[in-house]
C-alpha cells in the first residue's frame, strides 16, 4: 500500500471550512483514497473515500487532483465535535488498512 | 461506529492469563478486519478474517494471538498468557462480502480496552 504525507496538525475556527491536506504520490492506478477520523478513546469512523473523481457526502468532501499523487478532505463548515485525528489511507479495496499519524484537527471557538 | 459491536468495552487480566475479545461485525458484512492501538501510536492491522477462513495474518505476532471468525457467532481474537506490553486497544471493523478487489469501506468498532496488571 501506498505511503501518504500528512501535516501533523492544523487548526481552524468554528464556523468556517478546514481543509486537510494529504500527499500520495506513489499511489498505484486502482488503490483508492479513504478518509477516517477518530476522535479521543473512540474507535475510526469512515468518512469518505475516491479513486479519481471528486467526492462529497454529507459529511465532507473529497478533492483528488488529476494526477492523482494528493487529495484534499474537505469539512465545509467545521464544528467543536470535529475536533479529532484525521487519516488519509491508500489502500486497494477490501484489504489491510495502513494508518499513519494523521493529522490532529483542532476546531476552536 | 453504529453496527459494529465490539465486547468487552474494557477488560483487565493479570499477567499469564488470557484475554478473549469478540467483535460482532455489521448486518450482513462478512469480512473481519483486527487493528491494535498501542498507548500514544498508531493502529496496526493484526488480522482479516471471513467466515471460517483467516485472509492475512501478516500483522499478528507469532506467539500467543490467534483470531477465528466461525460460521455462525461473532470473531474471536484470543489473547494467551497475557503480558504487560498486550496492553492496548484493539478494534474490529467489518466490511461487506465481496469487498476484496472492491472500494467497500471498512467500518469500525469502539474497540476493547485491554489492560494487564
């Protein structure tokens, strides 16, 4: 699978959209891209997932550029509970998820 | 992380002793994924597993763990003569049949939080 690149941490203010960024340049033609997020003692939740269009759900939304070697998570109008660890995935479907570090999201009022 | 049960939330055991944990995957998956989360790391794949079959095992450790999925009832990771370093949390996800090859998400459990005296 696939390495992706993260920023370690962003945060953004309550209201407004928080773009999370993540690089996968080594991506092969059918891996897709997942999202999932956890937040503190909870187990991962899905959030969305592409393999070379663009995305949305009611949720987030999922921008892949055309080369596809990054993606962009998108939470249109961020809240507190979006406060959390946000990992992009490279994977081929159904098998083993590879988690990274993720980036912590901090949502501030 | 709605449909995905996982049991006991929380378990103790003293070292040398054994530690079962049960994931009842979601309504109709039938593929089983097991992740541990060491205390301030990443998850880790361990295991996927459909019924009656173990598909990867290339993250589960040598000694001590074993993981079955049966026929009927829910997936099983066993956990043999426990030492501290089991301490964890150990989440299950499930994914719908047909996933592999497929872009089916894997959705997750709350976990069970493993803790060795």
């Amino acid at each position: 699978d696939a390495k992706t690149t993260q920023p370690t941490s962003m945060d953004c203010a309550e209201g407004r959209a928080a773009n999370l960024p993540c690089n996968h340049s080594t991506i092969s033609g059918n891996e897709y891209v997942y999202w999932y997020r956890q937040i503190h003692s909870q187990g991962p939740q899905y959030i969305i997932h592409g393999l070379k269009n663009n995305e949305t759900n009611e949720m987030a939304s999922l921008i892949i550029t055309e080369d596809r070697k990054s993606s962009t998570l998108i939470l249109p109008h961020a809240t507190l509970r979006d406060t959390a660890v946000y990992y992009c995935i490279v994977s081929l479907g159904g098998n083993k998820l590879v988690f990274g570090a993720g980036t912590i999201l901090r949502v501030k009022s | 992380n709605a449909g995905v049960m996982q049991n006991p939330r929380h378990l103790v055991r003293r070292r040398g002793q054994e530690a079962r944990l049960r994931c009842s995957p979601m309504k109709g998956h039938s593929h089983v994924y097991w992740y541990r989360q060491l205390p301030e790391e990443g998850l880790k794949f361990m295991v996927y597993l459909q019924k009656e079959n173990i598909i990867d095992e290339s993250g589960m450790p040598k000694e001590r763990f074993s993981a079955e999925f049966p026929k009927e009832g829910p997936s099983i990771l066993r956990i043999q003569q426990v030492v501290r370093g089991d301490s964890a949390a150990y989440f299950c996800a499930s994914s719908p049949p047909g996933s592999r090859g497929s872009n089916q998400p894997q959705h997750f459990g709350d976990g069970t939080r493993l803790s060795i005296l």
